[in-house]
C-alpha cells in the first residue's frame, strides 16, 4: 500500500512537471536569446550568424544577440554551449570545425559532438577560399606551387584555428602538390584578415563570405576556390582542382543548443531560422558569396553531423594532426 502511494505521487509530480515544462515551452521566448559564435567577429561564420540573428529577432519577438567567444579553434564557445542551461536561451552557430574535426583531432575532447548537443538547421553550406595579398608574387595555384617548391619552409599561410576546415584545407593543399608552408592559427578569420591585409601575412585559406568584399574591391587576390566547380559569384575564380585534380573541402553553418533542450523549443527556434533563410533579403546576401541554402530538420542536420564526422576521419588520420 506505502509503495502504491509512491508510485501514485512520484506519477503525479511527473506528470506535473511535463505539463509545466509545456507550459514554459509554449511561450517561449520571453527573453534575449544568446547566439554564440566560436570564433573572432568578422569571419563567415559571424557574418552568417549576424544576418540570420536580425531576422531571427524579428520571427521571435525577442532580440538575439551574437556574442563572439572565440579561441581553441571554435572549441571554447562551443563547450561554453554543451555546458549551457537547456532552456533555450543559448544557442551556438556551429561549423564543420565545432562538430567534425575539432572531436576526431583533439586528444582532450571538452564535449561530445552528438550527445552534448540538441541539433535546430543546418542553415548553409560554404565555399572556402584561398587569397593572398595583392603585392604576392604567384598570381595562380601553378604559380604559387612552384614558388612554394623552389623557397621550402619560406612561407606562411593563415587560418581561423587549428583544426578548422581552413586549417585542413591547407594541410590537404600541402599533402597533395608536395610543398612545405607553416601553419599559423589566429583566433577567427577577422583577426587573419586584418594581418593579410596589412601584409603582415602572405595567404590563407579562408571562408569565401567574409573575403568577398576584398576580392571584389582587389585588395586581396583570390588564387582558387575549394570546391570542386568554380563558384555562381566568382565565375573567374578557378577551382584548385583545376590545378590539383581531386582536391575538395568546404564549411558549413548550423544552429545547435544544449542537449536536453525541450523539443517544443528546438522545434521554435527552427521554424525562425528556417523562415529567416526564406527572407529575400538573406537569400540575396547568401548568394552574394555563393553560400548554398539548406534550412533543415533537427533530424537531418543530426545525420548531416553523422556523415561529416565519417567523411573527415580517415582525412585527419591520414594527415596526421593531432592537437592537446
């Protein structure tokens, strides 16, 4: 009988608890919401997060702020996120580096791609980009490869992090033309830019969105485009596989919140992001740096991760990098 009573309340309290927890959910959001983005202002995936925040706030009725907590190579935001409250209220602008490479690179891994994580879109898959500053003297991918062969460990090129797609675009570079160049991580691509710019970096491997507009007014020099085709935007831009046949990477964007977030939540927060994509206005900025549109389910941005983290694991195995 003392054990029915229990069974009856310990029901009662769960029952009460769904439908509080409904409740909550139902009129969510009822304050800002904090969009963090693990890398420094200024790079793709902050001008990706900027836009979609506008239009999100609108949608939501509630402001939703970017705050840029770069460092690690996207890892610090984004283990800031996975340890997060589930309500909601944090959400993080997750890339390939936060969700793919980062957890099969690093020999301490902060937080689990998959488990620590409810996934809301994948909102854009992006072209990367390899610029040089104006005054470089290989003006093409051929030419760049033999400047690189004749001055070995001469030159530099640039990244937002170790172990982001940009970082691996780089290392894929060298591994299939043979040439040697160090590596040198910044905190975002807005920090890199800056040096290249102000040539205090000869190159880098780059997101295509936030060199865009350096491209277009020639203050930096596009050399190729990662993808396997030239890109809509940059028609004269040619692909590194022209140059080196099978040579591919690209990034991508995606909104992701603590894990144990309640679905009613997710379930809003996607609706915004997926609207805020169908806005004329994001479709024409996207299109602006040949970023491709995807707006998906939580479900198939979860297989999308799924698929990533096989794709790149025999790639970062066979380069060979591994980070503390």
């Amino acid at each position: 009988m003392k054990f029915r009573k229990q069974l009856i309340g310990v029901v009662a309290l769960m029952a009460l608890m769904v439908s509080a927890s409904a409740s909550w959910a139902a009129t969510f959001p009822e304050r800002t919401i904090r969009l963090v983005v693990p890398f420094a202002a200024g790079g793709s995936t902050d001008l990706v997060a900027r836009l979609m925040a506008g239009k999100m706030s609108s949608l939501l009725g509630q402001q939703v702020i970017v705050e840029n907590v770069g460092g690690a190579g996207g890892n610090i935001g984004a283990a800031e996120v996975a340890r997060a409250e589930p309500d909601g209220y944090t959400i993080l602008m997750g890339t390939v580096a936060t969700h793919a490479l980062n957890p099969l690179i690093l020999k301490t891994k902060p937080y689990d791609p998959e488990k620590d994580f409810a996934p809301i879109s994948l909102l854009v898959v992006v072209p990367n980009v390899l610029v040089v500053n104006p005054q470089f003297p290989a003006r093409d991918i051929k030419e760049l490869i033999a400047l690189l062969k004749q001055n070995p460990d001469k030159y530099v090129y640039g990244s937002s992090g170790n172990g982001t797609p940009l970082h691996l675009s780089g290392e894929l570079f060298k591994a299939m033309t043979g040439v040697t160049m160090e590596h040198v991580p910044y905190k975002g691509s807005g920090p890199a830019l800056t040096d290249l710019l102000g040539n205090q970096l000869p190159m880098m491997f780059d997101n295509l969105p936030s060199s865009s507009g350096h491209i277009k007014t020639g203050t930096l020099r596009a050399l190729g485009v990662t993808t396997k085709e030239r890109v809509a935007s940059f028609p004269d831009v040619p692909a590194i596989a022209e140059t080196v046949p099978g040579y591919e990477t690209y990034s991508w964007n995606a909104l992701f919140a603590p894990a144990g977030t309640p679905p009613e939540v997710v379930s809003t927060l996607q609706k915004a992001a997926t609207d805020a994509l169908k806005d004329p206005e994001v479709i024409e900025r996207m299109g602006q740096f040949s970023a491709t549109i995807v707006g998906s389910t939580p479900e198939e941005l979860s297989d999308h991760v799924k698929a990533e983290l096989a794709k790149w694991a025999p790639i970062v195995k066979s380069s060979g990098i591994q980070l503390d």
